[in-house]
C-alpha cells in the first residue's frame, strides 16, 4: 500500500464522527414507570413495562402514544 493509498479515505477504520451511533437517550431506556401521553391530544396513561408507548393507541382519540419523556425532549429542544 502506498502512502497515498493510505490517507485516501477509503481504509476501512470506523472513523471518528461526531454522533457516536447511540441514539435517542444516549443508547439508555427510560426509567420503569412514567406515562405515555397522546401529542395530540394530551391524554396520559400508565406506562406499561416490555409494551412501547408507540404501539399503543390513545384511549380518548385513537392516535399513536409517546413516552412521556420523549415528548418533554422534544419540547425542550423546539
């Protein structure tokens, strides 16, 4: 390999990048318990441990629940 072909890019190193491949909550669940809350129209339910809030529907208008922790973030990041 010439040193050329070494500094191309191309090698097949995992790289440095800035996003760090953990996704949402930094690769941690969150906590036992909470609620899950329709973002449209705001009804709360328990949290049902090993059922995510997303599979669910709400009870009061039928669209799709959220983990109420992910709503406060993405209310906080707006």
């Amino acid at each position: 390999m010439t040193g050329l072909e070494r500094n191309s890019g191309f090698g097949h190193g995992r790289g440095q990048g800035t996003g760090g491949g953990r996704g949402r909550n930094h690769g941690g669940g969150y906590s036992v318990g909470g609620y899950c809350v329709c973002a449209k129209c705001g009804e709360k339910v328990p949290h049902q441990q090993g059922i995510k809030c997303t599979t669910q529907k709400c009870p009061k208008c039928g669209h799709t629940m959220i983990r109420e922790e992910l709503l406060n973030e993405k209310k906080g990041k707006e």
